[in-house]
C-alpha cells in the first residue's frame, strides 16, 4: 500500500511538471517569435503636409492624394536570428503609386530568412513637392534607429533600399543625409544602399520622364534637374551601395546604375553593380525573374561582407 502511494505521488509530480516544461517551452518559442506589425510614421502629422502652390501663371494644380499617410510596415526576424541589419525598402512606381507588394512586401521571407529587419515604407506620393517622399524616407531610417535596441538592430547598420522611383528615393536618401529636409539630433544617415534598377539622372537621355514630372510638377528647370540627378551629389561620405539591372530594361535605362556606378567608383565609395542579361522592369521580388537566385546570392553575399562604419 505504500508503494502505491509513493508511486501516486511520484505520477502527480511528472503531471504537474510536463505542464508546466510545455509552458516554458511556449513562452520560449513565442518569445523567438518573428514580430510584425504596422505604425504611422508620423503620428502627430507630418512636419511638411502636403499642399499644392500656385504654377507660374498663378493656378492651383488640382490636388491628389492629399490624404494619403505615411507608414512603416515592420517585419522582425526571429531574435535567435537577428544579424542586427535591418533595411527600409521605398516601393517604386513612378511617385504616384506604390508597387508595395512586389517591390516591399514580397522581400520580407528573404531579408527575415536571412536575420536582417524589414521596414517597407509606405511614403507620400509628391504630386510635385519633391520633399515629402525625401522627409518620411529620412524620418524611416531615424525611427529604425531610435528604436535599435528595442527592435534587436545595430544602429549602425540600417540600409536603405528601392525600386525604380523608389531606388531614385533611396538614392536621394543615401546622397542628401547632410541637408535633411528636417533637422534632428538623430542622424538620417543610411548606412548601405540597395538599388533595384534606379531611376537616378535627371539627364534627358537618362532619365524616367513620368518620374520628374511627378516630382517636381511639370518640366524641370537646369536646377531641378541637377538636383534630381543623385549621380551629380556623389561623395566620399556615402555610403556603400550595390546596384541591380536587367539589359534589357526598357522603362529606366540602364546607363543610369552606371551613372551612380562610376560617380560612386570616382569617390572612393565601395560599390557593386550587376547587370543581367534580361528581365526588363520591375521584377522585385518575382519568383519568375530568370535571373532571380544568382541576384539573391549577389544580394546576400554583399550584405553578408558590409564593413560596420568606423
């Protein structure tokens, strides 16, 4: 009889322990839990909303999206497989929509699978005040680094990257960190850039017509289209970047990664460029792009070999 009731009572302790291991081991998964989720960027209102001015003969341009918000949608890997970088990614779509699904959504299992923190900024569409991209995409990067330790980030490892207008943002923010649209004490300073067959030039030749007329309202002016050409604002302070094309792309051309390329090489700056033979425009995150594992190995090879900022 005392044996059974040594053996009852032994039965009861593992009861009460498998429970409560399982509980440990839930409260352990959950908190290696890949987090996402979405905010406002600006939550108390962007410092510059948007407003349309009068053109030179004294009319307002109609106003479109003037509703539109920006916000960041956060994906983080799995702390167990944070590598501390983390990327904000501007969509493209020529500033006046957004390719957010292919050009931002669909990078989150490669930038996750891989440790590194998605941001995908979802920014306001100019309609002509050139600013307002330039400040949420600048006020992104800060966010990220305001929120470092919170988010398992190295402060100084937070990129920038874009597709096609977006690639023109994120080379705008890459090349522009010295004259924020806003001044903070965080710095907007990205610290790597992905390009995904940028619009960079403003040159005639060069350039994505349907994109300078969004951003900045109508024809450019010699000045607008220097300060357009990110090619032309190049120094030895910014930071590295790696540049994707297809050859055959026929919406933005070429010549515009070898423009940044060589302004890039002639500053010093650590640069890549890779040109595929095709693929045209706006493959993103398309799993049909021919080219697409070679430009995932690129991609995650370069990013695995980026150098901390001294």
């Amino acid at each position: 009889m005392k044996a059974m009731r040594m053996l009852a009572a032994m039965l009861l302790c593992v009861a009460v322990a498998l429970p409560s291991a399982a509980k440990k081991k839930q409260a352990a998964d959950a908190a290696d839990a890949p987090r996402q989720w979405t905010q406002l960027l600006w939550p108390d209102g962007a410092p510059h909303p948007k407003t349309i001015a009068p053109d030179k003969d004294g009319k307002i341009r109609e106003a479109k999206n003037l509703g539109d918000t920006a916000k960041v949608h956060v994906f983080l890997p799995a702390p167990s497989k944070a590598n501390g970088q983390a990327v904000v990614l501007a969509p493209g779509g020529g500033y006046v929509w957004l390719a957010i699904d292919n050009e931002g959504f669909g990078w989150k299992d490669f930038f996750n699978d891989r440790g590194t923190a998605l941001i995908v900024l979802q920014y306001r569409l100019p309609d002509g005040v050139w600013q307002v991209p330039l400040e949420d995409i600048q006020e992104a990067v800060r966010l990220v680094r305001r929120n470092a330790q919170a988010w398992n980030i190295n402060p100084d490892a937070i990129g920038v990257g874009g597709s096609s207008a977006g690639g023109h943002l994120a080379s705008t923010a890459i090349t522009a960190f010295e004259h924020p649209v806003n001044e903070d004490p965080v710095s907007c300073r990205p610290d790597f850039g992905i390009l995904f067959y940028p619009v960079i030039s403003g040159l005639p030749d060069y350039s994505h017509g349907g994109s300078r007329t969004a951003l900045f309202a109508g024809p450019l002016t010699c000045e607008q289209e220097k300060q357009f050409s990110n090619e032309r604002h190049v120094t030895a302070q910014t930071p590295p970047t790696i540049i994707f094309f297809s050859s055959d792309d026929d919406t933005v051309n070429p010549a515009n990664g070898l423009l940044f390329y060589q302004a890039l090489y002639d500053a010093g700056v650590p640069a890549s460029l890779h040109i595929y033979p095709e693929g045209r425009h706006g493959w993103g995150s398309n799993p049909n792009f021919k080219f697409r594992q070679t430009m995932l190995h690129d991609l995650s090879s370069w990013m695995d070999n980026l150098q901390p900022k001294p």
